[in-house]
C-alpha cells in the first residue's frame, strides 16, 4: 500500500463536497438506524458514557469540573464562617459530623482538612479540567479543522482517569483521621506522619498526573499534525496556542510531581525515609525511621510542578479572553505575533522560577538572587500579553454583552493579581509577606477574578455553540455584577490582612495576633458574608444554565458572528463524530473583523474565500466546496 | 480507509493516523510516542535529580558494589541491550513483509524481558534474605523504588507486546502499516526502558 493512498481519500473530499455531504447524511442515519437496532441501552453507553468524540469528552470534563469548583466553593464557604465568627456554632456546620464540628463548632483538625481539600480540589479537579479538559478539548480540534483529537480512545482514558482520580479525593474525607490536612502543598514532614487521609491525597494525585499526561500528548500531536490545509502556525486562534504551550507545561512539569508522590508514598507506605531527616521527634517520641532525608527535595520537586502549573491555570484563560475580546471589539487582536511570541516565552521561562516559592527556606542568597531575577524576568510576558489585550481594545467599537463583561473585567482582575505578585518575588519584601493573607490575596486575584472569571466568559460565549441555544442576557448580567462585587469583598481586604501580618493558615482567622487583632476583627465578617453573597449570585448562573439547555430560545450557528472555524465553518452543535461535513480550508488569520478587502460584513471567516457566496450561518460547507472547485 | 476503519464500528478517520504528515515527517503515534517519553526523562530525571541530592546530603552513603549482585546485574544489561536488538529486528521484519519472523522476534523480546525479571527476582529476594528492605536506609529506598519502577515499565513492556505477539496481530491481514507503526512505536518505548536500566546499573551498582 503507497502513502499516497490516503491523500487521495483526503482530495476526493475536497473535489465532491455536495455528494460527500449526501454520503454523511446518509451514514449519520445508517448510523442511527443501526444504534436502534443494536439496542438502546449499549448505545447510550457508547455514545454517553465512554465516549471518543472529543466534543462529547469535553462536556463530560465541564459538568464535572464544574460541579467540583462548586464542591471546592462550598468547602471554602463553611471555613469562612469560622473565620468571621471563629468558635460560633453553626447548624450548617452539621454537616460535617460529630466527629469535624462537634455542636456545630469547626475543629481546627476538620478546618486543616477543608484549607487542603479546597487548595486541591479547586487547582486539579476543578480549574485546570475545565480550562484544559473541557474548552481545550471541545474547542480546538474545530478550531484547526480536525475532525476530532489525534488519539480519540486515549482522550477517552484521560477523562476516565481524571474522574475515578477525583472520586478517590472525595472518598478520602471518609478515610480514617479524616481526608489530607496537610495544605494543597502537602509539605513533609507533616505530611509524612498525617493520617491515612494523606495516602488517599497521594493515590488521587497519581490518576490526576496520568490524565494530565496522557491528555497533554494528545493536545500537542493534535495541534501539530491535525491541523487542516492553510492553517499555518501564525493563523492559529490565539486560544489554541494558549493550549499548546499549556500542554507543554502540563507534559513536562507533571512527572516531577509523580516522582515526588512516588517518593511520599514509599516513605508513608514503606516506611522509608526521603522526607524525613534523621531524629525527627514526633509527639515527644523519636520517629522510628532510617532518617536522613530532605524535606526540602519535597518542596523543590513539588514547585518545579506547581509554579508552572499556575501558568496551566491563567495561559488557557487568557486564550479565551483573547478570543472573545477580538469578537466584540469587531477588531483583530493587537499585536498577535508579540502574543505568540510572549505566551511561548512565559511557558519556557516557567520552568526556571520555582524556588521563589522557597525564599524563606534557608536556600542562600545565591539561589535566592538567582530565582528573584528569573521571577522579573517572566513578568515581562504577561506584561505584553496583558497589554496587548488591553490595547486591543482601543478604538473597538465594544459590544457589552455576558462574555465581554467577564472578559473586560479578566483585565483589572489579572492585573492586580500580577502586580501584588512582583513584592512576592522579590526576596526581602518576601520574608515580610510570605505565608501571609498577602500571598491568599495576590493568587486568588489571578485564579478567581482572573481564571474563574475568564471560564465564566467562556461558558457564557461558547454556549450557543455546544447547545444550539441562548442564554439569558439579564440573569448572565445579574451574575456578573454580582460575582464582580462580591467577589473583590473577599479578596481585597486580605491584602491589608497580610500586610498587618496575618498568617495564612490560621483556625481563628488571626484573632490571636496582638498585633492584627484589630484589622481580623474589622475585615473578617465582611468578608465571610462577601463570601456568602458570591455564593448567592451563583444561582443565577446555575439557573440559567439549566434553564437555557431545556428552553431556552435556538441561537443561529454562528451566533457571535465570528471568524474561527468553530463557528464559522460548522453547524451549532457541530455535526456528529467529524465535526465538519468538509474539512475546511483556512485562507487568513483568525481575527480579520472589519476588514477593508472585504465590506458585505464585518467578519471574514478563516476559510471565506472572496467572492464566493456569503459566509452565512452553517453556510460554512458550501464555501468550502466552493473553494474546492476553484482549486480544481 | 481499510476494512479496519470501517469495520463495525463508525468511526472517523484521523489525518496522519499511518502515514506520515508531510511537512512534519511523522505520523500522529510516533510524534506521539517521543512526547510520552520527554515527560519519561522528566520522571525518571526528577528520580535520578533525589538521588543525588539525598547522596550529597549524607554522612555515610552505602556502596551499592559491596553488597549488590554485580555480575547478575552485569547480565541483565546485556540481556535488556539484546532485546533492544531483537525488536528492531522485528520492526525491520515486518517491513520487510515477514509477519512469522516478526512474531518469532517479539516473542524472542519477551523472553529476554521475563528473564529480566526473573534476575531481578532473584536480587530482591536475596536483598530481603540478607535483611535488606526499602526502610533500611535511603539507599536501599532508591535501590528498590527505581528498579521497581523500572520493574513497572518492564512488565508494562511485555504486557503490550504480548498483546500484538498474540490477538493483536490480526491487524496485519486488515491493516499491514498501522501493524508495523505499532511495534516501532512499542520498540521506542522499549528502547527507552533498556536506556533507563543503563543508567540504572552504574549508578546503583558502580558507584
């Protein structure tokens, strides 16, 4: 068999657009006509539950992670409670059980659990499903023209290890001694003499780090090998070259973490010692073991994954922000090269700047100074990608609808998360914040206003395209305005906070600091009912979600009137397994909105080609045939 | 676009799943494969980076030649460096269109690979019988979770190609490259597990 063979079925393709699209029809019915005869039941399984069509995995890892970032959130709500009125009983801190809130009174061993169970939960089953898993998913294989992930069964598998990864976290809180307590960081030597709850930490971790592996193998062959004729590195949506750099980080910084969790696991579960120095004394006992060891190789291992993993956090929100800011500035994203440029620079430089996490470790000034320039370093990119999304929208004319709203304030929000990072890098001013409300304050602004806000953009602006339908434009700005204030109630004041000194992981939220006592008592409340009103103005959302995939009212295909060939190529929801009925071919950049060459409307889709018939909604097709016989 | 593809299941077909893209050269599981091994050294270096760090950390650092089998070890390189030899032999073989030597050198490779093991055995039991256990000291810690987790890859090894020496080589009379593509792709994986053994060797056993 000579390679040629399968370029020819590729051209066929291309040569017989209208009998090919005739062929799919008719293989789409045959298809359904064969799954009722196959029976319902095996079908639905196939079809639902192990799933091999990218966009059906996508959604799968959505509604997970978001019901997870809900779960996290919740986790979160109860320890504000104790942090505002710290030692009051709640009925709602019930819950929990006699044995975590006795009288519905936090313990301080159950408030150890939720701090950890939050960090982990709303890092690895939550943002990073969700900005990876489901929008890099769903979203680039119909971005670049593919018909579907390069590798569809072992996309299966990573969401099929991600979940049981995630159940095993959630069984850990039935562990005895409770869930892990050691931070999301899980720091030896505590985390090596924790209770069993840890162990659960670890095996959970284990399925997270695989899923991650095997779906960041598959983001990058997909983003290099499947990409459709004419789309070349510098036509690709900015989003998908958020997610190709993102897989590189998540490929390459994970199996540090693997071989840390190994490690931890030996020494919990086979008593050895890498973790633990020789004559460690534990409750008034020296612990029997070997010793020897090295707490700091933990750290060390654990950041060379964690540092990057925040950029695995912000580079696909970004990606988004920068997709829905181009589409309602009805302008191309300014600078698009300096963006490309910057976000592969970021990834790279990623890899060089974990120690700053590790400043007060005692490393020397060496190192220190070492990691304190690369840290002024990779401010530099986010820098010019902030910016450039800034100046985008100059001179745009700015439609404000759901998503921009998000998007707009991703900006502010971002960049108050960055800059209160700059002290933090810096070692002297780090000795002062470190392990204060500062740093809570300084990565929340990046993860929650930030990443959070820019998911919330995505969902609200991807929406038409997964479901076929709209969503409500009134409840979506009830949502936003109520998130936005309630949102920086929280976080704002804990700036002060750690200024004053308060320290992170507090039971009683710094009540018994002589010092801070004054600014915990004034802030903490108001920030806990803050906390509580974000809470409330979710409920908008979720209703509005729910509500708009059963009623709500059909949104055309190319709802946003956009350019990327996810909308403009396809229908909305995409057809089945394949995506487009002809594989598109890309004529220009992804962001010609408003362009002088071409006037019958503001958007000129990647794969128009001037002067065949009009890029209409789901009109995509016939252009593209057209294009195939303007090339014969 | 064989009977494979549309054979009972609907599926579709994915660009560049057997023959190569042009403009990169590779197909999808190839590229596919050397990614998979770049987070591989990652694992492995992270592993290799504790080891040192712990060795310089300590007082009084065991030597692994005063107590290890070395010859055995000795024997296993060479064992491990001949089944690197053989699954090349096979990948070449079924280019050459030799199905039944193909097989005969797969199966030769998960030989070699149970032999291993076999070898292995016979250390770990010694090391226990001696009193040697991964709690002993951090050597010791090292010694059993890397030639563990190099077990693991040996066996995951012998698992795949077990599989494509056995059911999985009715693939050949459907789909004769995608069949081939699959053992070069499983003969770098391999070649990567020999590579980690002979790192292994001189750093556990020679120094």
């Amino acid at each position: 068999m000579a390679p040629k063979r399968q370029l020819r079925v590729g051209k066929e393709w291309m040569y017989a657009g209208d009998a090919e699209k005739l062929l799919r029809e008719a293989m789409r019915i045959q298809e359904e006509e064969d799954a009722r005869h196959e029976g319902h039941k095996q079908s639905f399984i196939r079809k639902y539950v192990f799933s091999i069509d990218h966009k059906w995995i996508g959604i799968q890892y959505g509604f997970t992670a978001l019901c997870f970032l809900l779960f996290g959130f919740s986790l979160m709500l109860l320890m504000r409670l104790q942090l505002g009125w710290p030692g009051h009983s709640f009925s709602i801190m019930k819950i929990l059980g006699e044995s975590r809130a006795p009288g519905g009174i936090l313990l301080p061993e159950a408030y150890n659990q939720l701090g950890a169970m939050h960090g982990t939960i709303m890092v690895f089953l939550a943002i990073v499903p969700l900005a990876v898993g489901a929008f890099g998913n769903y979203l680039v294989p119909l971005m670049i023209g593919a018909p579907d992930m390069a590798f569809p069964r072992l996309n299966m598998a990573s969401y099929w290890c991600y979940l049981p990864g995630g159940l095993v976290m959630l069984a850990s809180f039935a562990a005895t001694g409770g869930t892990a307590q050691s931070g999301w960081t899980s720091y030896p030597p505590l985390s090596d003499i924790a209770t069993e709850g840890q162990t659960w930490w670890l095996i959970g971790m284990i399925f997270l780090i695989t899923s991650s592996l095997l779906g960041s193998v598959n983001f990058i062959v997909t983003i290099i090998q499947l990409r459709a004729k004419g789309m070349t590195w510098m036509r690709l949506p900015f989003f998908v070259w958020a997610q190709f750099v993102t897989s590189f980080l998540l490929l390459l910084a994970f199996p540090p973490l693997e071989a840390a969790g190994i490690l931890q696991l030996m020494d919990r579960v086979a008593h050895t010692s890498f973790f633990l120095p020789s004559g460690l004394v534990v409750s008034g006992t020296k612990l029997a073991v070997a010793g020897g060891g090295n707490p700091l190789l933990w750290q060390h291992l654990f950041w060379f994954l964690a540092h990057p993993e925040v950029y695995v956090l912000i580079l696909p929100a970004m990606g988004i922000i920068g997709e829905i800011i181009a589409n309602n500035t009805r302008k191309p994203l300014w600078g698009y090269k300096s963006l490309v440029g910057a976000v592969g620079f970021l990834g790279f430089m990623s890899f060089v700047v974990w120690a700053h996490h590790m400043f007060m470790t005692g490393m020397g000034t060496v190192i220190s100074a070492f990691f304190q320039t690369t840290t002024m370093i990779i401010s530099i990119p986010s820098v010019i990608i902030l910016t450039a999304l800034l100046m985008s929208l100059w001179g745009g004319s700015i439609r404000f609808n759901v998503p921009m709203l998000f998007a707009l304030a991703f900006l502010p929000m971002f960049g108050i998360g960055g800059l209160t990072g700059l002290p933090l890098g810096l070692a002297a001013t780090d000795i002062h914040l470190h392990d204060t409300y500062y740093v809570i304050g300084h990565f929340h602004y990046v993860v929650a206003p930030g990443t959070i806000f820019a998911m919330f953009a995505g969902i609200y602006y991807w929406f038409p395209k997964i479901t076929g339908k709209k969503m409500n434009e009134f409840l979506g700005k009830v949502h936003f305005w109520g998130s936005f204030v309630a949102i920086n109630g929280i976080f704002m004041p804990m700036f002060a906070q750690g200024l004053a000194g308060v320290s992170r992981r507090l039971y009683d939220g710094g009540l018994q600091y002589h010092h801070a006592k004054e600014i915990a008592a004034a802030t903490n409340p108001f920030m806990s009912i803050s906390a509580w009103t974000l809470f409330a103005f979710q409920m908008p959302f979720i209703l509005n979600f729910f509500w708009s995939i059963a009623f709500g009212k059909k949104a055309e295909a190319n709802f946003w009137h956009a350019t990327t060939l996810e909308w403009a190529a396809t229908t909305s929801p995409p057809l089945g397994h394949g995506n487009f009925a002809v594989i598109p071919v890309v004529q220009r950049g992804p962001y010609e909105y408003s362009s002088p060459e071409y006037t019958e409307t503001d958007y000129l889709p990647q794969h128009h080609v001037i002067g065949a018939p009009p890029a209409t909604a789901g009109g995509g097709m016939l252009t593209a045939a057209a294009v195939a016989q303007r090339e014969a | 676009m064989d009977a494979h593809a549309h054979a009972a299941e609907h599926e579709i077909e994915i660009p560049h799943a057997v023959y190569p893209r042009p403009d990169t050269g590779l197909y999808n599981g190839k590229l596919g494969i050397w990614l998979f091994l770049a987070s591989e050294v990652m694992l492995f270096g992270a592993l290799f980076s504790s080891y040192i760090l712990l060795r310089t950390g300590s007082m009084n650092w065991p030597r692994g030649y005063t107590f290890l089998n070395i010859p055995l070890a000795t024997a296993n390189t060479f064992i491990l460096i001949a089944s690197s030899v053989t699954v090349v032999l096979a990948w070449a073989n079924l280019r050459l269109g030799n199905l039944k030597l193909g097989r005969i050198f797969i199966t030769i490779t998960i030989a070699c690979a149970l032999l291993f093991l076999v070898n292995k055995g016979i250390e770990y039991h010694h090391e226990f019988v001696e009193g040697r256990s991964p709690s002993t000291n951090n050597f010791m810690a090292l010694y059993f979770t890397l030639t563990g987790l190099h077990g693991l890859h040996v066996i995951g090894g012998i698992v795949v190609f077990a599989y494509f020496a056995g059911p999985g080589a009715k693939m050949w009379h459907t789909d004769r490259n995608r069949y081939t593509n699959r053992i070069e792709i499983a003969g770098l994986y391999w070649h990567f597990v020999d590579l980690v053994w002979i790192f292994l060797f001189p750093t556990l056993y020679l120094l």
